[in-house]
C-alpha cells in the first residue's frame, strides 16, 4: 500500500472534478482496510473512503486522507435449490457483480445492471432504478467504525433502508466503512417489469420470453438511450431525490399543472419526480459557464468540461431555489457533497 501526498482526485469522481487530496491511497486487501484504519500515522486525519466516485462532488480540496477501495471477489456462502447468498467485496464494482449473477443465472440486480460506482457503496444509498431497490436482495454486511477500529456487522433491518437512504448516510455517515455485502438471491426466474419504460421497449409478448441475460441487456439499453455516460459528459447521475409529499400537496399542484409526474408510495405518500420539477422552472438542458443540466433528464447535473465543485454547488443551489419559490417544495441532493 502506497501512501501519496497532493494527489488529483479529477480521474477518481464521475463529475470529474479537479480538487486534491492531501493524502491518497488505493487499498486492495482486506488487511490494507484494517491498517489504514488503525495507522497511527493517519489517526488524526479526517478520512474518506471512496468508491468508483459516481456519487461524490468535491467542492474544495480535501485536507485528509482519501483512501480508494479496489478489493475485490463474489463468493456463493450458501445455497438451496431456490436461493443463493453470495458474499461480494465492498471494492467490486456493482456492474461485474450484476454480471457475475446473470453468468450464474441468479436473479435479483437484473434491473441494478450499469448503475456505476461499487458493491461497497451500493447500501449506502440503498441504490435503485427500474423498480427495483438494493434492499430487495440484501441480507447483511460487513465493516469497520472509522474511529474505533472495531469490526461491525449489520442486519437488513439494522440497515434502516429507506427510499435512496439508510443509517449510513444518517447515524454513521462517514464513520463507517463497508467492507463486505452479503447478498440472497433467487435461483428461480422472476422478473420486476412494472417500470413505464420496459413497456415501451417490449413488443407484446416478448416479456415471457426474456431470459436473464436478455432482462440485463434491456435495462442497459433503456439506461444508454437516456442516461449520460460520465466519460463523455461529467455528472453523478440524479443531483436530488425525488422528493415525497401528501396527498393534500398533490392536489394542490394538480389544480395548476395537469401534467405533474408523480407516482403513489404508500398511504397518503406521494414520489414528485425531481426532474419535472426542475423542467417546470426552466432548467432542462439550461447551462450557467460549464455547468448545467442534461437535455434528456434535468435531474442530471453535467460539468461541461472544467467547471470547479463549488460551480456545481452553486448551480445545484441555484435549481433548489427555483423549485422552492415555484412549488415551495425542498429538494435534498442524493449527491455527497464534501
Ligand atoms: P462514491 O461516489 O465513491 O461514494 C459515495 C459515498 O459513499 C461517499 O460518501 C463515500 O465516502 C461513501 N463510500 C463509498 N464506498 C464506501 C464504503 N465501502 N464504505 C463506506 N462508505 C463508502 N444511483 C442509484 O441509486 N441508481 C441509479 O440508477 C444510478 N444511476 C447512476 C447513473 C450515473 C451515470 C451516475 C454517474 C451515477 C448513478 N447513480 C445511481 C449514483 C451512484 O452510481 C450510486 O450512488 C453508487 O452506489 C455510488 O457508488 P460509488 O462507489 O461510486 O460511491
Ligand atoms: P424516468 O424513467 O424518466 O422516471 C422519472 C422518475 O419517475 C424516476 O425518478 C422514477 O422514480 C419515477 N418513476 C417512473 N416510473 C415509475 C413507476 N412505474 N413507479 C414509480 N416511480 C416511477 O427516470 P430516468 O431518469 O430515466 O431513470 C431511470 C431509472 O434509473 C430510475 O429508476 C432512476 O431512479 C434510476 N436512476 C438513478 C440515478 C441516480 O443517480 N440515483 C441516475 C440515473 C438513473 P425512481 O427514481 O424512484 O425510480
């Protein structure tokens, strides 16, 4: 392991960013993990444990050790004839993990398939996308408090999943590193198709044909046509949750906009797509110097090429406003923002 001073982080953050880090590491052992933690050296240093950066906006340089985690493996622990645990490392990059499970034939992160960024970042955020949710195949994991050096394992329960959050971002944010996920998955064919977009990309009947590998595929492709791909254009996927409201705000709105995107969570919990919103103040494809949104989803902020993470902030701000004064709701950024 490697310990480097003044280090640019602009090729370890999707936005591609150039902030530096005072000190960097690429940790690629279970036992680098453990050491970076107890090292004497670093005690004091605030720290950060980065994945593939897909979810991360540096608005300054950083003053403390950014330690990369690449360690890597997929392992079945134990199966039946209907599921499967496989234990995968935090540094495993989600998509080989989603590849991993269709080579074997096991379902469940099918409709997961290309969401960038690693197996150990994926619970904090309880990642999602075409109906599915990381908490639908999660059975445990493993990690370290960054303070103590004490190693911990949380339930799903324990987890406190929630729409695009858990405990990691709440109660141990930052204090917790994810060293290993358990996962259960099913050995039986099952597909989650209710999402609006595989209907417009199915032909009738094709959906009972589909095997695993085919589900993947789609989703890729759904996820290509529309979604930009960070190497062309810098962005960390959506800036904001969709934020959640009652039923009484959504008969407010709909009494001026007939055309308001929302979906029905629970009782009286209603999901506002983000990205409406932000069209309906203007901002769709709008760019302020090198920063501004992706023609195809407002909800994606992109840096053009140059702009610094403070720009970002400012734009993001500037887009919270506008949706404020409109609607007088609050968006909260999905994005970590240091
Ligand atoms: P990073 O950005 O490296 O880190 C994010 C945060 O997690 C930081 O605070 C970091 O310190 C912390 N962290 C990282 N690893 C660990 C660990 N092992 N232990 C403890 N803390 C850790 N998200 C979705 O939910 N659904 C999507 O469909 C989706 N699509 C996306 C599309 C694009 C084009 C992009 C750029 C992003 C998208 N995202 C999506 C967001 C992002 O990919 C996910 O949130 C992903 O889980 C982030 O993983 P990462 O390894 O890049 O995390
Ligand atoms: P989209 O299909 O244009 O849909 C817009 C929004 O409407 C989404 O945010 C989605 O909520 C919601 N939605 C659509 N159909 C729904 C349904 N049947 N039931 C409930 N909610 C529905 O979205 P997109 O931008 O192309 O993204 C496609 C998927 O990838 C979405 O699930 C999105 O969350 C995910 N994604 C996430 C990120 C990220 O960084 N978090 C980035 C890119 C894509 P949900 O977001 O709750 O699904």
């Amino acid at each position: 392991m490697q310990i480097e001073e003044n280090v640019s982080l602009k090729k370890y953050n999707t936005f591609g960013v150039d902030a530096n880090a005072r000190y960097f590491v690429e940790i690629k052992t279970e036992d680098e993990l453990q050491e970076i933690i107890t090292n004497q050296e670093f005690k004091k240093d605030k720290k950060i444990f980065l994945g593939g950066g897909s979810n991360i906006l540096f608005t300054k340089d950083y003053d403390g050790l950014i330690a990369k985690i690449s360690t890597k493996g997929n392992r079945v622990v134990d199966e039946n004839e209907k599921e499967v645990l496989v234990e995968s490392s935090a540094g495993e990059k989600w998509n080989d993990f989603v590849t991993y499970c269709v080579e074997k034939n096991f379902f469940g992160v099918e409709n997961l398939s290309l969401i960038p960024g690693t197996v150990g970042a994926a619970p904090i955020q309880n990642i999602g996308a075409y109906g599915a949710e990381l908490k639908d195949v999660f059975e445990s994991l493993d990690g370290i408090m960054i303070d103590s050096g004490e190693k911990k394992s949380f339930s799903k329960n324990e987890c406190q999943f929630d729409y695009r959050d858990s405990i990691f971002k709440k109660k141990y944010k930052d204090n917790f590193l994810i060293t290993k996920v358990l996962f259960r998955l099913q050995k039986e064919k099952k597909f989650n198709l209710n999402y609006r977009a595989f209907q417009s990309y199915l032909k009738p009947g094709e959906q009972n044909k589909l095997s695993l590998r085919e589900m993947s595929e789609l989703v890729k492709r759904i996820r290509r046509d529309k979604l930009p791909n960070p190497q062309k254009y810098g962005n960390a996927g959506s800036f904001f949750k969709n934020p959640e409201v009652d039923l009484r705000k959504i008969n407010e709105l709909q009494e001026k906009f007939n055309d308001l995107v929302h979906f029905k969570v629970e009782e009286d919990k209603y999901k506002i797509s983000a990205g409406w919103l932000i069209e309906k103040c203007g901002f769709r494809g709008k760019n302020i110097g090198n920063v501004g949104t992706y023609k195809k989803q407002a909800l994606v902020i992109i840096n053009f090429g140059g702009a610094t993470g403070d720009e970002i902030k400012k734009f993001s701000e500037n887009i919270q406003n506008a949706v404020e004064n409109k609607f007088n709701i609050t968006l909260t950024p999905e994005v970590n923002i240091y």
